[in-house]
C-alpha cells in the first residue's frame, strides 16, 4: 500500500513475533532515538512531523507534550489510551492485535522523550485478549533488551504495564483513565490542572492515543521532516480509518491524508462501494461523537469543493455543513438507513455510558434517549424534535468533560439535515419500514 | 493582589481564588448559585454547573474570551480578567438549561419535604426556573431508606452533588458511602445495606443541597418556618459546641450548624450535639439568629430582625396582632 506507514509490514507472517519484527527493521528507531539523539532532539522531530493527536481531537502531539511540567520533581508517566470504545472506531484493536511491537516502539521512544520511567497501557476491557499479545510482547522486548534498565547502555529505564478498564466508555477521557488507573471511579476531573501538571498520583503525565504513539517509530525512522511531507496542509502523515456500515468492503485503512472522500468510499482499494449497488445516504465520518453528514455533503463541502480526509476539510462549513475526522470511526449509511433509528441507537449509548457526575450530561442524555424511543416507537410529537434541539444546545459546551459535547452532536446534526425524516415518524408512524411501532 | 471584574463590578483577590469566592467577596446578586461547591469541602464542585459563568475577557496578558462558560466555582482568577454572569444572556440561559435539567428526575413533593424552605434546588428554581414543565418522561424512583440510626436518605430527591461523599471522606476516617452506577441511573448508597454510625455522619444532612438526607429526630415533626433559629452552644468535647437550635416556644425541634449567607455552615458539629441534645438545658441559648429578609422562615417571626430594639415577645406580639 503507498503511502503505508503504520501498518507496514503487517502482512509478514508471524510479525507479532519480536524476532520476525526486528528481522524486518524493527527497533531501528529505538536505536537511532537512543544511540544518536537527546530527548529534546525526539520532541523536536515530533513536532516538526506535525503528528495531532488521532484519539478524535487532533490536538497537536508536540505540543502536547511540551506543556509537561519539566520544573516538577517528581516521576513522569506516560499513559498510552488504548480504551478504544467508541462505537465505529476500531483502528487501535487491529493495530495492537496485529503489530504489537510497532505501539511498544512508539512507547519507548516516547517515554524517552519525555522522560518518563514508567508507561501505562491502559486498555478497554473487552480488549481482554489483546491484554496477552501485548505482555507476550512486552516480555520478549525486556528479554532483548529494550526494556527494563539502562536501554542499549543508554541509562535510560523504561517499564510498561498493560492495565485493563473494567469496561467504561468515560475512561477513554484522559482524565476519567488516570482516575481509573488509581483504582478510583472513572469520573473525569475538573481542569485545571491538567495531567501535563497533575496526572497520575498527582505526577506531570501525558496521555496520548495508541495510534499517535505508534507513529512515533516510523517519525524517528524516517524524520519529521519526511512525514509531514505525507498528507496536506496541517493534516500530515497516514490515518487509520476504520470503515463500517453499507459498504462493500469494511475494513482498517491506512490513507494518506489527503485522500477525498469519494474515492475512499467507492474507490477499489478503499470501502469498494455501496453494497448491493445502492445510494449513500449519509457518513458519520469520525466516530459515533461527530455529526453525520448527509451523503451532499459528505461528497463536497458546501462551497462544492471535494472534501477530503483532512482535519480541516471534514470541519469546512463548521457544524452547520461539516463534521470533524475526529478518532477515524468511517459509518456509512446506505439509502435504506433509518436516521431515527440510528440517532436513538447512539443516544442510547450516550446515555448508558455518561459517568453521571455532572447534571447536563446525566439528565439530558437519558432524556433525549427517552425522547427518540417516543420517536422511534410512534410515540413522539412535533414538538419533541425542538425540545430535542434545545436539549442538545443545553448540554453542549457546559459539561465536565467532551462526552457531553459528543453526546449532543450526533442529535443536533441528524435534526439538522434529516428533520423531515424526524418529522415523518411522529405524523406518519410506520411509513419508515425500519420504524417499529408498538 | 489580582484584579477582575464581575459584571462590571472591580474586585481585588489574591491569586488562586476562584470567579465564586472572589463574587462571594462582591456579595448580593452577583454570586453564582452554587448547588455542589462547599467551600469547607476539598475537591468540591465542578459538577452541577449552575454556577457557569462567561469569561468575556481570559485576563490582561491573553484578551481572548474562553471558549466555553467556566464553572466558576473550580476556575481561578486571573489578573484583567472579565467574568460575565448576569449581565450575559447566554450564562442566564444555559443555568436555566442545567435548573431544568436538576428538576428533570426531582419529585415536586415539596409540600412534603423537610427540606422545604431552607433548600438550595426551591431558590434556583424560584430565580432561574420555568414556569412550566417540558417533559412527559416518568421519573426515577427509588425506596426510601435509612442509612443509620439518625438519617433518611431520599434518593429521589438527589441531586447527586457529591458533597455527602466528601464530607464522609473529609470528616470520618471510614467512608461507607458512595456513589453506584453511573449516568442517570446513579445512586448514593451503601451499596450492601449499611448502617453510618461515626460522630459526625449528622453533617452529610447540614451540607446536602435538596432533601434527601434529612434528620430522622426531626422528620415530618414541623415546617421549618415555624421554628425560631436561636444561636446557641455548649460544652463539646467533640466539636466547636456552636450550633443553631431550632425551637419552638421552649422546646427545642431540632440541631443544625450555623450556616452562613451561602448556605454553609461555619463549623461542623458532632451527632451527640445534633441528636441527643434536644433538651434545652443542656444548651446555653444565645439569642435569635440573623435570617435573610428574603427567607421564608422570616416569614413569621422575624420581619423585624433587622432592627433588634423592636423584637418583641412573640406571645406579646401575637396579642398585639389580635
């Protein structure tokens, strides 16, 4: 695959293997970081990759990484957030399951930037059978000597501890993880301060997604400088992008970004089409949290130029035309879809997955998933779809954390551009054949 | 020192005060309700987001507004900086938001609550509510229960402000309290049926915004409005000894700490002084306590307090009134 990064050489047989994957230059980057280059020189090649962070915010990595407290004496952590859970991303599962050692590479090389002695890999709990590809893997790398004390005689130290979740969509926010991985309730933390300054056990930490670490190896192997040579404008380098939905071919892509929409979609490398030859209806391009797209627009932004995977194309027109590339979670609905149905879905996830601590959030995505039930069983009224609008509003920006925010969205957006559909469930109860009335 | 303003008013705080205690310093209509903070509390607020504010300017060095409304309760003040709360139709709109969302799941059984009068959610909804309801959705119920011998938990009525769990934290060293599940089917509970028996259990009800902890010595037995607040204290070998006792004529109905403009109270006392002291012997009755004008429980007695040179016996003044 052109353009592959990340996910090079993973149809070697027997990669996982820490031999296999040392045999096809594995590790090299740990060796040039280590043997050839200070921590600074790390940071400054990361930031020169303009690596953003591929959890769904796309904050840039180097940035991020310079907040870290540097006047603190106490211990650096690093934290991998491998609490991949959000419904349509599933990039960060394939990468782990088959390229182990390529998240372990990134990790060290990391941690040596910053200077952390101790990394937490902080998995999803139903992750339970990555847990033991990851130790195996672990184990091998500290029997080679590329964990454990003094790396390659560098006098770097460096140990990595897998902790499952317990099965918590909210530990995926960097700061209801930390919470967790102290045995605590995953509740987010109020911020400031933020886990550049107070992290773990109250130790400057930073917490990076498992895809952002894992393109720190190729970085260092092949420079800043060439990586943000891959991509367009400040979107560099290859996403994953985990495809799902009515599409011919689901699937982990590995896309440079750049790539325009439409050819992901149709295009025979790529989801290979609609399935069964039908329409595209609408994208939710970035995960379950973002807003959906209507297929118009979807295809080209609102001033009809093509709209590409980039950060910044998906979110051209903002929210009122445009979504965001968020964590890579590609949903495709097909003309059969039903945008009710699936708006009552998410919330109904929303609502089971809210941590309960602050009370826009708690009340109003129980509320709204009341409120799509009525919808979606013929129950509802025209005036719920304004309620619901004024709902999302209300929980919109005055939460604790983002799940508030990703809560509010996707109902926001599917009234937005599908409101006649909304309005044909109250006054036309079972006119959509996927609507159940009862 | 650090200087701010808050709708248009100046103020100069020290750093690493927050936007509500520096309002608090202000006082009258500009401090933020706050529904979770407690300022005697460590790790308090940032939850109920009643008390968003807007930051119209960061501060001196960075001009930008925030991005988003700030719970000003966890917030620190910066030099320049301009905070907006009624003055900013958005801040009015999004607390009306967050009351409606507080009033969601809460039972309208005030005529029936204890803490009916002297509660947090009644004045919020009475500034910021709607006038009618917006919802159909049934609400959550729960059974009540006695956690302990001295406290009725209501989960109804929760609001789940966390303050009770900090105050379990903070004043006893053995928390057996908490909260369970998440979302919106969360809970404060035991989780296995448990009793609460330390010295100073009896604060979670002093602290808890709405009625659902509320003292099972003093439940259903009268409105507080009825009561008089009269400072009084004794000797305590456990706490301060200074508490509000709560009478009527010469019988005292109830304990409670002295709780001050913002609804906290100025020391936590212990269970001994709160319920097992209830003869008034045993306490050494200052004198009437200052309640807001504005307060329902001045509505009987103590329109007057304001000027103490004409407080009367209550019998005389009822015969006057006849």
């Amino acid at each position: 695959m052109a353009g592959s990064v990340l996910l090079t050489n993973i149809e070697v047989p027997g990669i996982r293997d820490f031999a296999v994957y040392r045999a096809h230059g594995g590790y090299q980057a740990v060796e040039k970081a280590l043997r050839s280059m200070t921590p600074s020189d790390v940071s400054a090649e990361v930031t020169r990759s303009g690596l953003r962070g591929r959890g769904g915010a796309g904050f840039p990595t180097g940035l991020k990484w310079s907040f870290l407290d540097k006047r603190s004496d106490k211990p650096r952590y690093l934290v991998c957030n491998a609490d991949e859970s959000e419904p349509g991303t599933f990039k960060d599962r394939y990468l782990m399951q088959h390229l182990p050692h390529r998240l372990i590479e990134g990790l060290i090389i990391s941690a040596y930037a910053l200077g952390a002695g101790t990394c937490y890999i902080y998995i999803r709990g139903e992750f339970k059978y990555l847990v033991g590809i990851l130790e195996k893997a672990i184990n091998e790398t500290h029997r080679n000597g590329f964990l454990g004390s003094d790396i390659l005689g560098s006098g770097f130290s460096l140990n990595i501890f897998v902790h499952p979740g317990a099965g918590a969509y909210i530990c995926g926010e960097e700061t209801a993880l930390l919470e967790s991985l102290e045995g605590k309730r995953g509740n987010p933390r109020i911020k400031p301060p933020f886990p550049a300054f107070r992290g773990l056990y109250g130790c400057p930490t930073v917490v990076n997604n498992v895809e952002t670490l894992a393109a720190v190896g190729p970085i260092i192997s092949m420079g800043g400088d060439a990586y943000a040579r891959i991509g367009k404008g400040r979107s560099t380098g290859t996403k994953l992008i985990s495809a799902c939905g009515n599409i011919n071919k689901p699937g982990v892509y590995e896309i440079e970004m750049g790539l325009p929409v439409e050819e992901f979609i149709y295009g025979d490398r790529y989801c290979g089409g609609i399935r069964n030859g039908k329409y595209l209806k609408a994208v939710i391009p970035g995960g379950s949290s973002v807003p959906i797209l209507p297929a118009d627009l979807i295809l080209s932004t609102a001033k009809g130029e093509p709209r590409l995977m980039t950060y910044e194309s998906l979110a051209e027109g903002d929210f009122a035309t445009g979504s965001m590339l968020g964590s890579g979670g590609f949903i495709v609905f097909d003309e059969d879809a039903c945008i009710v149905r699936n708006t009552w879905n998410l919330t109904r996830f929303y609502r089971h997955e809210s941590c309960g601590q602050c009370s826009p959030c708690r009340e109003g995505t129980a509320w709204m998933e009341k409120i799509l039930y009525r919808i979606e069983h013929g129950g509802g009224t025209l005036k719920d779809i304004d309620l619901l609008v004024r709902i999302a509003r209300n929980i919109e920006g005055n939460t604790i954390c983002p799940l508030g925010d990703a809560a509010a969205w996707p109902v926001a957006s599917a009234i937005r551009h599908f409101r006649q559909e909304f309005e044909e469930h109250v006054t036309d109860p079972g006119k959509c054949r996927n609507q159940r009335t009862n | 020192m650090i200087k701010l303003t808050i709708d248009n008013i100046p103020i100069e705080v020290e750093e690493g005060t927050t936007i509500l205690q520096a309002a608090r310093k202000i006082g009258g209509k500009v401090v933020p309700p706050a529904m979770c903070y407690y300022s005697k509390l460590k790790g308090s607020g940032g939850k109920c987001r009643t008390c968003l504010v807007k930051v119209a300017k960061s501060s001196a060095k960075d001009p930008r507004p925030m991005p988003k409304l700030v719970a000003s309760c966890s917030t620190p003040v910066q030099d320049g900086m301009v905070v907006e709360n009624l003055t900013s139709p958005e801040v009015v709109e999004a607390r009306k938001g967050v009351v409606e969302f507080l009033l969601l799941n809460h039972p309208l059984d005030c005529p029936v609550c204890d803490q009916a009068g002297e509660c947090d959610l009644q004045d919020l909804s009475y500034g910021f509510g709607m006038e009618q309801t917006t919802t159909e959705e049934e609400r959550r119920e729960f059974n009540e229960t006695d956690i302990g011998p001295f406290i009725k938990l209501h989960m109804n009525r929760c609001i789940l402000c966390y303050r009770c769990v900090y105050t379990a934290d903070q004043l006893t060293g053995n928390r057996l309290h908490g909260v369970l599940y998440r979302g919106d089917a969360a809970e404060i509970g035991t989780f296995i049926k448990n009793s609460i028996e330390n010295d100073f259990s009896g604060n979670m009800i002093d602290v808890c915004p709405v009625g659902a902890l509320t003292d099972r010595t003093f439940r259903f037995k009268s409105r507080v409005w009825f009561l008089k607040p009269m400072n009084a204290h004794r000797e305590c070998t456990k706490c301060s000894g200074k508490v509000t006792a709560w009478m009527f004529g010469n019988e005292i109905y109830r304990i409670t700490g002295r709780k001050d403009q913002f609804g906290e109270v100025e020391s936590f006392i212990c269970n001994e002084c709160r319920f097992e002291k209830k003869d008034p012997d045993a306490w050494i009755i200052e004198g009437p306590r200052q309640i807001s004008r504005k307060s329902v429980i001045s509505v009987n007695h103590y329109e007057t307090l304001k000027k103490p040179s004409v407080i009367r016996p209550i019998e005389g003044r009822m015969e006057s009134t006849d």
